[in-house]
C-alpha cells in the first residue's frame, strides 16, 4: 500500500466515524472500505462491556475460507500489532482499556504486509476503539442520568405518599429509610430515626411486637398485613394498619424490609363513636317499645271494663233508657271494640319487633293456604278466585312470615270486597315474593305512607282496618334483612312485593 491510499484509507474511516453515535453500527463499511484498500480481507471484533467476550461484528472478503483462517491463527490477549506472512492483528485500545481486534488477511498471491500497513492498521484500531469507548462512555452517563431521573421520581412518590413508608435493612432491622408522613406520624425527623431500631423508640413490648413480624415477613418472603396495632408516639397512641414485604436480591435473599403504614386512628374513634350512638339508640328503642308495650298491655284491663259496664247497662237498663242514650252507649261498645283491635296489632307489632328470629326452610305456599283457608272460614258469603304458586320455599323465620302473608292476604281479601270477580294471588318472580289483586287499589303517589303505623289511603268507613298490619309487614321484612314495596292503580288493585335476606 502507498502513503496515499493509507491516508485516503484513514481519513474516511475518522469521518464515518464522526457522523454517528453508534460505531459499531459503522463497522461494516469500515470492513469493507479496508479490505477494499488493504487486500485482501478485514474481521472487526468487538470486546463486550464484561472485559470478556470477544464478538465478531463485522467483515468483508469474496472468500470467506480468508476469514476463517484469520480467526484460526488469531492469538487471544494481543498487546501489540503482529505482522506476518499473510494475517495482520491490530488491537483496538482506549483509556487502557481493551475493546476489540483489526484482523486483516492478505492472500498469498500479494505481497507482505510492510511497515505502512502496519501503522495504517494500527491507526485504523486506536480511532475504531476511541470511538467506540466514547460512545460507551456516553451510554454510561445517559443511563446515569436516566437513573438519577429515576431515582428522583421514585423518590417523589415515597415522600407525597399520604401513609408511612419506612425501609428497615434484613440483618439489624435498622431504619434506613423514612418518609415525610412517617416524621409527621411519630413526631420525629428522619435524621433521628435512620440507622435506629424499634428498640430506641418504642416500650419493650410494642418493639418485640414489630421486631416479631418484621423476623417473620423475611423468613417467609411474603406479606404480612397487620390490620390493627397501637404505636406510643409524642402525639399520643395512634392506630395503624400495616403492611410488611421483604425486598430479596437477585438470588432471592431478603436485604430489607418494606413497611407502609396507615393512620386508622380517626377511622377507630368514629367505628366506636357510632357503635357507641348505635347502642345508645338500640337500648333506647328497645326501653321505649318496653314502655309503649306496657301501656297498650295496661289499656286492654280498662277497656274491658268499658265493654263489659256498657254491656251489662244495655242489658239490665237499655229498655228504660232513651233512644239516644241507648245509641251513645252503642256508639261506645264499637269505639271501645276498635279500641281493643287497635290495642292487639299494637301488642302484635311489639311482639314481632321483641320475638326471636329462628329461620328454618319455610313453605309460603302452604301459609298462604292456611291464610286464605282461615278468611274462607269466617266470612263464608264471600268468593274469590285464588291462584296460589307452588314451592314457595324460603328460609326464614315460620312464625313471622305467617304474620307477613296473613296481613298482606287479609289486605287483599278487604279491598277485594266490593269486586264481584274477586282474584288473589300468591307468587314469585324472579326476585320477589307478591301478593296480587285486583281490588280498590291506591295512588301510588302516596306508595311512602303504606307502610307506616296508623297509616290508611282509605276512609275507615269504606274499609275497616286499625293501619298497623303494613307496618308490621315492614318490620318482619326489615328484620330478615328484605326489603318490602307495592304496585297499584286506583280502581285496579294492587300487588305487594318483599324478599328476604340471607342470614348475617
């Protein structure tokens, strides 16, 4: 090779070398480019970042036997460019660093290499390397910035995390880590906390208790959540719920611990403030439906006395009195007959409300008959069609639901009074039980009032009734966890829906 064609030779290798970030993506061309220039052919090798791999990346020949040979007489760990009879390696260094191999194989037809080719080869590896170590070199702090960007973000998280994080090293479970919800939690900066243990903050108990689970999180490497535990800090007791993971290397051994921490403090003291409210209104109830049952128990001892004096005047005296004192004691008897109904649903509604509830596998079918069997009974004038649905089966509470079907039936059997097709019917949907007729029906504007106590959409007069058999209805349901609503039209009838729940 002349002077010349060594120079055109490196000058173009350093300007391809120049107009990329990659070299290694260059290589091929500067494979061929020398091959092209020094016959006859040229094998870059590249060393991996590891210091031990060598790679070939590139090479060029028309005879690919010329490169296997090369490979063949190549001795590993080169220092210095070699010059033989038909192979010439360079080796590409930088910063005293060893990146790579320029092989280049002459045929034998050619003559030897010279001393030109030599230093030409050799420049040719010490630009090949120092790019390439450049280029590394870069990556490397690319990928230091992108970590430190990574760090940062990370550490962004942790510290705007609204609960405790703390990081506590596998073998002294020392803290190494604190958050600023954690210094707000204990009343401590992290400087005061980082390289201590639970032992210089907390009673002996409290850190055995912590030191227990945090022992157990990183013998069994996975996570142990502790819902409730008291901590003693300069803000007083607080509640917290934690959990604890193990943080294991690549071999799977636990280097540190994870702990996040939540603040139920406030969450605790506002369960038992309402639990507390709860049984204040539950013994209050149950004080005032003791209350309300013994005077409407005490009312019925009078109120026979009432029925029974107004009985005995109209019988020894009623045909001595006048017209209208004979009516006034009449008047009596029905307002004090009424009275006692009114005083048995009371009794009756307090009774359900009181009554234990014990659920066993229920037929509403069959109640439904004995309900309307019952009614068919005492009011024998009367005629209706009933449709009655068969396994009507639920578990609940026998007593109770005979009560539900017979005030809805019996609702049923009243406002169907005045209809000379009279039809009843018990069943289910696909998510209710109902009761359906085709009786007086109601404005369902006024669906809300139904199943209150004392509350009628209709005038005494029309039907007879004391407005407490809804209510009822509704507390039975209430009571199986169910839920109870109504349908109806004026003029059209009605139909009664309930579920039961499941047991809690």
């Amino acid at each position: 090779m002349d002077a010349r064609r060594g120079l055109q030779l490196v000058s173009k290798v350093v300007r391809t070398l120049s107009q990329t970030s990659e070299p290694e993506r260059s290589l091929p061309s500067i494979a061929r480019a020398t091959a092209e220039a020094i016959p006859d052919s040229c094998v870059l090798s590249v060393c991996g970042e590891d210091g031990k791999t060598l790679t070939r990346i590139a090479s060029h020949d028309v005879d690919p036997t010329t490169i296997a040979l090369a490979e063949r007489q190549f001795v590993s760990g080169a220092t210095a460019a070699l010059m033989q009879p038909t192979v010439l390696v360079a080796p590409m260094r930088a910063s005293a660093q060893w990146l790579g191999l320029v092989t280049v194989v002459r045929n034998a037809d050619h003559a030897p290499f010279d001393a030109l080719d030599l230093e030409v080869v050799d420049a040719l590896a010490g630009h090949v390397a120092l790019a390439i170590h450049n280029a590394r070199l870069a990556k490397k702090l690319e990928r230091g910035e992108e970590l430190q960007q990574t760090t940062q973000f990370l550490d962004a998280i942790v510290e705007n995390i609204p609960d405790m994080v703390f990081v506590k090293d596998a073998d002294k479970l020392s803290f190494v880590r604190f958050n600023r919800a954690g210094e707000e939690l204990l009343g401590m900066s992290r400087a005061d906390l980082i390289g201590k243990t639970d032992d210089d903050f907390f009673p002996k108990s409290e850190a055995a208790f912590f030191t227990q689970k945090d022992r157990e999180t990183l013998a069994n490497k996975q996570l142990v959540e502790i819902f409730e535990e008291p901590i003693q800090t300069r803000a007083g007791t607080r509640w917290l719920h934690t959990k604890k993971v193990p943080l294991v290397d690549a071999n799977g051994t636990p280097r540190f611990l994870l702990g996040i921490s939540q603040d139920i403090t406030e969450r605790k003291r506002a369960d038992a403030a309402l639990r507390s409210a709860k049984e204040t209104v539950e013994h209050a109830n149950k004080e005032l439906e003791a209350f309300a049952y013994s005077i409407v128990h005490d009312l019925r001892s009078p109120l026979r006395g009432i029925l029974g004096y107004s009985a005995a005047v109209l019988e020894d005296a009623g045909d001595k009195l006048d017209a209208r004192p004979r009516e006034y004691l009449r008047r009596m008897q029905v307002a004090a007959a009424r009275m006692a109904t009114l005083i048995e649903d009371l009794l009756g509604l307090a009774r359900v409300t009181q009554a234990d509830l014990v659920r066993t596998h229920v037929d509403l079918a069959a109640l439904a008959a004995s309900a309307i069997g019952g009614l068919q009974h005492t009011d024998k004038n009367r005629s209706a069609e009933i449709v009655i649905q068969p396994n009507l089966f639920v578990d609940a509470d026998p007593h109770m639901m005979a009560i539900v079907l017979e005030n809805l039936i019996d609702n049923a059997w009243k406002f169907t009074s005045k209809r000379e097709h009279a039809r009843i019917e018990i069943g289910k949907t696909d998510n209710a039980f109902f009761v359906r007729d085709n009786g007086a029906g109601f404005d369902m504007a006024y669906t809300e009032q139904l199943f209150g106590v004392f509350r009628r959409l209709h005038m005494q007069e029309d039907f007879a009734g004391t407005g407490i058999g809804l209510a009822t209805v509704a507390r039975i349901i209430h009571r199986h966890h169910g839920r109870v609503w109504a349908e109806g039209r004026v003029g059209e009838g009605a139909t009664f829906y309930f579920t039961v729940g499941d047991s809690l």
